[in-house]
C-alpha cells in the first residue's frame, strides 16, 4: 500500500476533478468521535494514474486527508472485489464496519470539501449589468465584459493574480494551462487565504463558468447603478445557499444578504441603513462570508 499524497487541498481538487461523476464508492467508518469518510474507485487513465490501481481516499474532521493506492490485477468489471479486497488490507475485520453511503452522498461530500481546512475559502463573484433580464443564469455566466465599477470593486475584494504556476490556495482553478481562465482575484488576509470565482474572468464557456460559481456556498453579486434588482432564483444551483448583493451608490456600497429560508441569520449583523464605506465593505465581507460558510456547511 502506497500514500500518495496527504494535501487536503490535494485531496478536494482529486475528488472534486476525478471521482465525482465517475464511478467510485464512499463509505463511512465510526471510530470513537473521529468518523471518516472513505472513497475507493479503480485508477484514472488519465494524470499517469494506473488504471490497475484501486485508489482510497480517507478524510476526516481531525487529521489530514490521505490518499492510498493498492495494485489490482484482478477483473477490473469486477467492482465488487476490487474494492472490498483493497478496504480490507487497509481496515482488516473493521472493513465489516464501513457503511456504504448512497451515491446522493457525493454531492454532500463536495460540500465538506469546502470546509476541511477553515483558512482556505472560495466564493463565488457574479456581475450584473443594466442589459441583463435577470431571467436565467446563461447571459450572466456568459458574460466576460466588465465595467469599470466592477473591476475597481474587484480590487476592493482582492488582487487580480495570474493563476498559471500560482502556489497559493487556487480554489479548485486550474494553475497549470489556463484552463480555468488566465486571472482570477486572490486574496490573503492574516492566516485566511480566499481565492474568488469571479464569472468575467472564467472562461468564456457557460458550463464553465457555472460548474465553479453554481458550486459554491457562496456567491457575492455586483450589480451595476442601472441593472435591475437581483433575484436568486435566476440562478439554479444545489450548492448556493448565500448572496451578498452588493450596489455601487457613488463612493458608498448598498447590502443585501438573500439565502436559503433554512438558514439563520449569522454575525456580523447588517447595519441599519445598509450602507458601508469601502474599508468598512471590505472587513465585512471577509467576516460575513467566512462565517456563513462555516455555519452553512456544518
């Protein structure tokens, strides 16, 4: 048995990349108050995987993710054994123990991934412009023109980086071929890294743009002086639980926070009148967003 790779950030961009969608297995294992979740599928062609290997990712709450290999040269339709013999060389008579998890559980598994290491965050950033029907989410995902109140808020937010050969926290975004858009909005602040998903810089594809936005918690939304007022269900998503609906009012910002009924309000409070300035806009948002992720996800 062979460690691969022991990264959280690792781990979320393999099981976000290569296992969600294709066939693998998820599995829970209580131990005491530490439970893990565990993944086996049989190797990836691709990324110089061996397709003879059964890989097993095993996270939890406490320790750092690992990620195990175990050579199979067995029937590779055989599922059912491949899995179950590479489980039991890891886990012996507790490998009797694993729950198998329905494979809605993905989805719920992608969730936790934004939440396994707290100083790492991604949020998700939507432009709307005075053009758009706010009827669908296509012509905002579709859109790469910014005006020039959205790129001075985007400076607000963060710096725009270049994400080729990017070593900090990319947020799930492509740092190797520009994949994922050349540029994207960064940000450090203390121990907390947050890359934002800004939809004018991903590429220009629909699909695209959505699978990174419409799989965040949440979603910040820019809107122009003369774009029309902003409804959530325009946007469909099983993962979006938050927007912060921010509008420029000459050098002072209007917000707006719309979720999911389920969810109660979270600190910091919004002030009455809702009207920050833009140092007071840019320690809100970091806080606000911060701490409605967290609360949403556990």
């Amino acid at each position: 048995m062979t460690i691969v790779n022991n990264s959280n950030e690792w781990f979320e961009s393999f099981y976000r990349r290569i296992c969600y969608g294709q066939e693998h297995r998820n599995y829970v294992l209580l131990e005491n108050d530490n439970p893990l979740i565990i993944t086996v599928m049989l190797g990836w062609k691709n990324l110089s995987f061996s397709f003879d290997d059964v890989y097993i990712l095993i996270r939890s709450t406490k320790t750092s993710s690992i990620i195990l290999t175990r050579e199979y040269k067995g029937d590779p339709e055989d599922l059912d054994k491949a899995y179950s013999s590479a489980l039991a060389e890891v886990y012996g008579d507790n490998a009797n123990s694993l729950i198998l998890m329905p494979d809605s559980t993905a989805e719920s598994i992608l969730k936790l991934d934004d939440i396994v290491n707290p100083t790492k965050f991604k949020f998700g950033v939507i432009y709307v412009n005075g053009q758009m029907s706010n009827k669908n989410d296509m012509e905002i995902f579709e859109n790469k023109k910014a005006s020039k109140s959205f790129n001075q808020f985007l400076k607000l937010i963060g710096v725009k980086t270049k994400l080729k050969e990017f070593a900090g926290y990319s947020g799930g975004l492509d740092t190797t071929s520009d994949k994922t858009g050349i540029y994207s909005v960064y940000k450090k602040y203390q121990d907390v890294q947050i890359m934002f998903h800004v939809s004018t810089l991903l590429p220009n594809e629909y699909i695209q743009t959505k699978r990174h936005i419409g799989n965040d918690i949440v979603t910040i939304v820019f809107l122009d002086e003369d774009a029309p007022k902003f409804s959530s269900s325009c946007i469909q998503s099983h993962f979006l639980q938050i927007f912060i609906v921010i509008k420029r009012l000459e050098d002072k910002f209007i917000v707006n926070i719309i979720s999911n009924e389920m969810i109660p309000a979270f600190d910091p409070p919004i002030p009455k009148p809702p009207i920050f300035s833009a140092e007071e806009l840019e320690q809100f948002l970091i806080r606000k967003s911060k701490i409605d992720l967290i609360s949403v996800a556990w």
